[in-house]
C-alpha cells in the first residue's frame, strides 16, 4: 500500500519534472531532458515522500513540486559537477557537457536551479528558507570537495564536512520538508531529519567504495572519477592526510592509486562507518510510531549500504 | 528626500550583500565579495526602491533584502557569464574566473544563486514566482545569446528576444515587487513594470551600443566582447542577418567588424531604438501620480540612455 502510494508519487514526479522544464528555447528543454529522463534513483524525492508519510500526511499529491524540486537542485549539480570534472558519461549515457558542450551545460544547470524556485515558490517561506539552506550547503560541499581535489589531499574532517553538506543537507531537507507538509510536530520532523541526514552520509560513503571498487557497467559511469573522496575514505582507515597527488611509478596513476586503495584494507573499514552512519539513521527513527512508511524507510537503510550502483 | 531615502536604501543594499555571502568555506566568501565590492550600477536594486516609493511604499527598509537578491542574480549571472565568454577584467577588475578559475567561478555564481533563494524566501509566494520566472527567463537569454554566437549570426528578432529575456526580465521583476510591496494596486505595479521593461531594453541596447564604440577605460571592461550583439545592433540599420562570422580580411577580425560597426550608421540607429524605448518607459508612467520618485524614475531614463560607461 505504503509502496504502491510512493512509487505513483513517484511517476508523478518524473511527469512534472518532464514539464516543468518545457521551454521555447529547445536546446534548454533537450538538455534538460537529456539528463532527467536518464534516470537515477530518485532516493530525494523517495525520502519526501516516506517523510510525508511517516509524520502522518494523507495527500501525497501534495508533496510532489518539492519532491520534484528536490531532484532538480540534486541534477542541477550533476550537470555542473560533469563540467568541473570533465565527465564524459553519467547514468550510462553521454553527460550534457560532453553533448552540448561546456557553455551550454553550464547554462542548463543554472536553468534547471531556476526550475527549482518555481516548483518551490508556492510552499511558502518557511520550506524556501529549508530548501535555500540545502542549496547553501551543498554549494559549500561541493567548493570544499573541489578544494581537495586541487590540493590533492584531504583529511578526515574535510571529507566529513563535505559529505555532510553535498550529500546529507539535501536529504535531511526532502525528509524535514516532507514531515513539516503533513503538519508533524517538531519532534517528528527532527527525527525524520536526522534519519535521512545520516542516511545521507552512508550513502556517500558507498557511493564513494562503489567509485574505487565498483563494476563501471553497472555503475553507468567510470570509476575512479572521485578519487579525492576515495583518499578520504582511504583516510578513514590509515589515520594520516591521503596523499592523492603522490607519485606514483605505474604506468595509470587512477589505477595504481585505486588498486592501493582497495588492497589497503581501507574498504572495509569505510564499510563499518556506513554501517554506523546506518545504524544512526535507524536510531533516529526511535521516536516514531509503527507504520508502514517507517518500516519502507528502515529498509531503504538496507537498500543504501547494500547497494551495487 | 527621494534621493536621500534610495542612496540611504542602497548603501544597506551593500551592507546586505557583503554579509549575506559569509560563509566558512572562505573561498566562496572570498570570490562572492570580490564580484560585489567591484561595483556596479546597481540599477536594479534602486529600481525597486523607487517603484516601491513611487507605489506609496513608506518603510524602504522592507525592500532591502529583495533589492539584495536582485541585485544578487544579476551578480550571479555575471560571473557565469565570464567564464563562458573567457573574459579577463570586469568592472575594472579581474575576474572571479581569471583569479580562482573555471570551477571555483561556476561554483561562486551557483553560491551567490542559493543566496538569493535565501534572500527572498521570507517574502513568500508571490513574490518567490516573480523572482523564479525573471530567473528562468534570464537564462532562456543568455542561452538564446550563446547559440547566436557559435552560429555567428543573428536576426532582428533573435536580438530582440535576447535583450527582452536577459535583462529586461529582471527589471521589471525588480520594479513589480518593489511596487507590489508598497502595495500598489494592479494598473500601478503593472505601469512600474512597464516602464522598467522597457528601461531595461533600452538599457541593453545603450550597452552593446557601448560595446562597440565605448572607451575600455570608462567602460572597466575590453570593447568588443559582445560582438554578436554589436551585430544584433547592426541588424536593425541593414535589415538581414549580420553575419558576424564573414570573413574580414584585415588583421584583427574583431577590431575590423568594429570599424564596420562604426562606419556603417548602425550606431545611430541603434540609438534611436534606445530612445524609442526610453519613450515607452516614460510614457508607461502616466498612469502614476506625480512624485518626486516619479520624477526620479523619469531622471534615470535620460542617464541609462545618454550614459558612457
């Protein structure tokens, strides 16, 4: 029931995402599409929805513009982060840079973002002000992740900050935002936030495994595109600064440093903090009743530090 | 008094700007106040104020934080635009992109763009729409304007759409909220747009006009880099497609179509389309009751139109 109610939720958003970037300059509306209809896991506007549901909400149309919204500040850096990175592939198909090329795809970030304050315009302050925040963050996140990445290392701290603010801040924002639409109190919507916060930085953290030691195929990109964030996990295990940009005598630097890191042992002990971060976001969930829509956000736990791609 | 009130409205404008980019990541702070404390004419942020004053608006205080924000998108749009048109110097000064490059500029503009969303979330819906629709409008321009540059050619009615879009938008945007604050009645707040639509337009034409024969000392920026407007420009004196892209056979192609600009009388036409404009802008204040903001908004008119820089 529960399933059936977020899954219809959830094609409701792929139509208003579809439509909502309608637009008589096509190249905006190709691109825009181009990126959106190659998919994702739509984990965002799945949280919005199960927060909406768990706080007790009955009209989950209602939460669709900011489930919507939510994925397109989320593909709105995807766009921009494959302009920064020089990512030629994205989901399995070709990246708006690599296709339209840099310009445009700059373009198309920023419209998909302007996309995002219509969808949010009618919620109202108080869900702008969360929303906005989210945005802040993860801006932040990322500056912090490019930082690293140029002064070829990181340290422990940083690689929490940034996953914290890239990663954790939006999901903590879908789920506040969906609890505060079905008018739970301040002690649902703190818990439903902190779940998905610490949903979040498990999420990364796989997502960052899955870039060292993933199958590229079933990835739909190439690994190894996020090395820094895989010295951060390496970090993780050895305890020192992860020197990223130290020579290295193979012939492909990525590959030896990949090959290092997976023989390191560093894996498994990333693997042990998603765990944890996992176990966080189950506690978080304490003060919450019984229901099926918190039984589905204790499997997505599952779900996220299981996950192959 | 008027005057007074604005300059008063605009120096906490600045206040505003500076401290609303703060932020722990030092760099975005850092690159955000560069491109703020380097200037501007911060047109749009005084056209609120005093569409907000000319509606009846009596706490200028209210209009800080929106004029803030508008004032922010332009900023934003700036420095995503140097980074597409690889520019060097801005306001006198070097880029956001020349100093902290590529990445570090797309993510400032995406920064200043989540601080403008901050900004004007407390105003709620209605205003949140205007903002969002000048935002998508704004970027369908400068798209439109970047495919007219790598095709090297633009019509009439291509120039037309770009001006409309990429600036006259947000100034009207600008001057409905003010007005709408005030709580000026509907025939006020659309004249206020009205006539900040078609300040805009002409705004835009005067500035590609300067693009073209300005001085690079008045202007703080190189001439010429808005080349496929000065073509736009062109366009309304032959009357078909200028083909910036034809082959020149001088040394310097770009110093070369200048010339042609120049010689051809297209500047003067160009000019009277400014006041053709001017006129409309003028003429959409009728409706208003004389005031000494009335008087202002007239003022500003003769300097967009007869300005140097």
């Amino acid at each position: 029931m529960v399933v059936n109610q977020v899954e219809s939720g959830l094609a409701a958003v792929e139509q208003k995402l579809r439509t909502v970037v309608n637009s008589d300059i096509s190249l905006l509306q190709d691109a825009s599409q181009h990126i959106i209809v190659s998919g994702g896991k739509r984990l965002r506007p799945r949280l919005a929805f199960l927060a909406y549901l768990a706080a007790g909400g009955e009209k989950l149309e209602l939460v669709v513009p900011l489930a919507a919204a939510v994925e397109l500040v989320h593909t709105a850096t995807l766009v921009h982060d494959d302009i920064n990175d020089h990512s030629l592939t994205r989901r399995g198909k070709v990246t708006v840079h690599a296709r339209w090329g840099r310009t445009f795809a700059l373009l198309t970030g920023d419209y998909l973002f302007s996309k995002v304050y219509e969808l949010m315009a009618p919620y109202g302050a108080e869900y702008n002000v969360i929303m906005a925040d989210a945005c802040v963050s993860l801006v932040e996140g990322e500056t912090l992740q490019a930082a690293a990445a140029k002064a070829g290392s990181i340290d422990q701290e940083t690689y929490k900050k940034i996953i914290a603010r890239k990663t954790a801040s939006l999901f903590e924002a879908a789920a506040c935002m969906g609890a505060r639409l079905a008018g739970g109190d301040e002690t649902t919507v703190q818990a439903l936030g902190q779940y998905a916060y610490n949903l979040g930085l498990a999420f990364q953290i796989v997502d960052d495994i899955l870039d060292i030691i993933g199958d590229p195929e079933t990835l739909g990109k190439p690994v190894g595109g996020d090395l820094v964030q895989g010295a951060g996990v390496l970090m993780a295990h050895n305890g020192h600064p992860a020197e990223i940009g130290a020579p290295v005598a193979e012939a492909d630097p990525i590959q030896a440093m990949m090959a290092r890191l997976r023989e390191s042992g560093a894996i498994e002990v990333a693997h042990l903090q998603a765990q944890e971060m996992a176990r966080r976001a189950r506690e978080a969930l304490a003060p919450l009743p019984d229901s099926p829509a918190r039984r589905e956000l204790l499997s997505l736990v599952d779900l996220v530090v299981e996950r192959e791609r």
